[in-house]
C-alpha cells in the first residue's frame, strides 16, 4: 500500500437523498465537519441518477486528484463509473474515497471503512491506497447492449427482484430491514430461472438457479455475507452459484447468507473465475451494486489493480 498527500484537492460527490436523505438533512453539518478536518476542498450534490459519473469525470479533467464518495454503494458505483471515459481511466493516478451514509453500505465493509463521519473522514486524510479490483459487465437493454462498471457485487436472478423491491420502498428502516423487507417480498413473486453460465472457458453448467452472484466484494443486500472468500485486490471473482432452492429453503437458510455459511448448502455452490458468461432466454435481470442495469446474456470480467481506494 502506499500513502498519499493531503493537500491534493479533493472533490466530494454527495447524494443528498442517500440513507433515507440523511445527507441532505445534515448537509450544513456534513461540510462544517470535513472542513475542520480537511481544510479546503470542493463539494457538489448530485440531483439526479448518472449526476455523479458525470462530476467525477468534469473534476478529473479539472484536475482534481481525490474524489469522494458521500453516499451509498449506488453513490460509489456511479462516482468509480466517471473515473473512466470511453473506456479509458481518466486519471490513472487517481484516488476513491468514500464516506459512507446511503442504505446500502455493503462495499465499506469489506473495506472494513468506518461508518462515523468523521472517522471515514480522518482514513483519507492520512490513509493508505489500496490497488483494487474492478468488474466490468456487458448486459443488454431493450434496445442496445450496454456496459458498466463495479467494484462490489454484480448478480443476475433473485438478487435484481430484491434491488427493484428495495427501490420501490422506504428506506426508513434503515438498511438491514430495508433489504430483508425487500428479500421477502421477492420471494412472493419470483420464480427461479433457466441459465446457462461458463467461467473461463473451463466451466461450464446449465440448468435452473436462484441467482447466480459475481462477487468482487464480499457482502451484498444490506448486509448478507454472501462471498466470505471473495478478495478486493487478487485479480479474480468468486461466483456464487445458488442453485433450484424453493422459497422454504431460503427462508430457512436466511442465517447462513448473513453469517457467511451459504457455502455450506448442497445447492451453492463456489467457483473462482475472471470472465463468467450468463446466458438465458428468459429475461433474467442482472443488477451490479444495487443498481438495477438489464437482462442477460451478460458478460462479467475482471479488471485488475483498476482503482486506488484510499482505505
């Protein structure tokens, strides 16, 4: 790891509606805060979705070095979205921060970055770089096929039904009920889908599953532990692969996703892969980092030592 200077100029990307609008509601005290602690640096607030791809890639070609992400795990995935720019690192040298107030706060976890404020603000005025992965999804949309960037989860299957619950309820509950709430209202509808999923070349499987998750990160959903294994920076996924479980069986199983014991289930399985292909004629939808992208066919790759996250 190496260590960065703090006189760098910093941009702050902020989602005022994150964690149920707690940025918004505390902006006043959110700035006077960082201030005390960093000095000067420039803040922008996002208004709607796609804002912050678009301020991080401005700031960047303004020359900004650090960017940070005040938000949650959608916050972040936009802001590592803008780092690039026609498929290319805007600055290869640049820097992620993040301060974590959404709903979803999954990513920081892993990162093992702490929630208080002025905590997360203190670790990247004086932290350390981590050189870490990125993944890259192709997927299609109605029209086009598209492709996106993440740096936590990406799934196709029950795991884009929970996000599009999530987004269609209040987040008052706070995150951990908020992604339960919307688990089990998932399981009212969804039905387990025909896939057809190849890892390297050298797997290959077809049948039908729950979800199939390609973890960068390790947790997911608000907390579920679902990747234990999975590595920020080791150049490859871990792929969860949750096989024909019935709704009983996941309720019943619903500890083991968030103690980080889903392994131990006869139908999950666990494979390390860098490019894992997901096939399906059955309008499966994929999501990656809590944001609801597309159907398959999907194309997930990793990208190795692709952002420096100050940690």
């Amino acid at each position: 790891m190496n260590t960065y200077s703090p006189q760098h100029k910093i941009k702050l990307v902020a989602n005022p509606a994150a964690g149920n609008y707690a940025v918004s509601k505390n902006w006043s005290t959110v700035q006077k805060n960082l201030h005390r602690i960093w000095g000067d640096f420039s803040a922008e607030l996002t208004t709607k979705p796609g804002d912050a791809i678009q301020i991080t890639q401005r700031a960047l070609q303004e020359g900004y070095e650090n960017i940070v992400a005040l938000g949650g795990d959608g916050t972040i995935n936009e802001v590592v979205n803008g780092f690039f720019e026609n498929n290319r690192p805007v600055n290869p040298e640049a820097k992620l921060g993040i301060i974590p107030m959404g709903t979803g706060g999954d990513l920081v976890k892993t990162l093992k970055i702490p929630e208080d404020l002025e905590a997360a603000a203190r670790r990247i005025e004086i932290g350390c770089i981590q050189k870490c992965d990125l993944g890259i999804v192709s997927y299609q949309t109605l029209h086009e096929r598209r492709s996106r960037y993440f740096i936590n989860i990406a799934d196709a299957g029950f795991g884009a039904t929970v996000v599009e619950k999530v987004q269609q309820s209040s987040k008052a509950l706070g995150p951990f009920f908020t992604y339960l709430t919307g688990l089990l209202r998932g399981l009212a509808s969804y039905k387990n889908q025909p896939m057809r999923i190849t890892i390297d070349h050298n797997f290959e499987h077809e049948g039908i599953f729950t979800a199939v998750v390609v973890s960068n990160g390790q947790f997911f959903g608000g907390g579920m532990w679902v990747a234990p294994k999975a590595r920020l920076d080791d150049g490859q996924f871990e792929v969860v692969i949750i096989g024909d479980i019935s709704r009983p069986e996941i309720i019943a199983n619903v500890h083991k996703i968030y103690n980080g014991t889903l392994e131990s289930h006869p139908k999950i399985r666990y494979l390390q892969g860098k490019k894992i292909s997901l096939g399906s004629d059955s309008g499966v939808q994929v999501e990656a980092d809590g944001e609801q992208l597309g159907t398959l066919p999907a194309t997930f790759e990793i990208l190795p030592a692709m952002v420096n996250v100050l940690v």
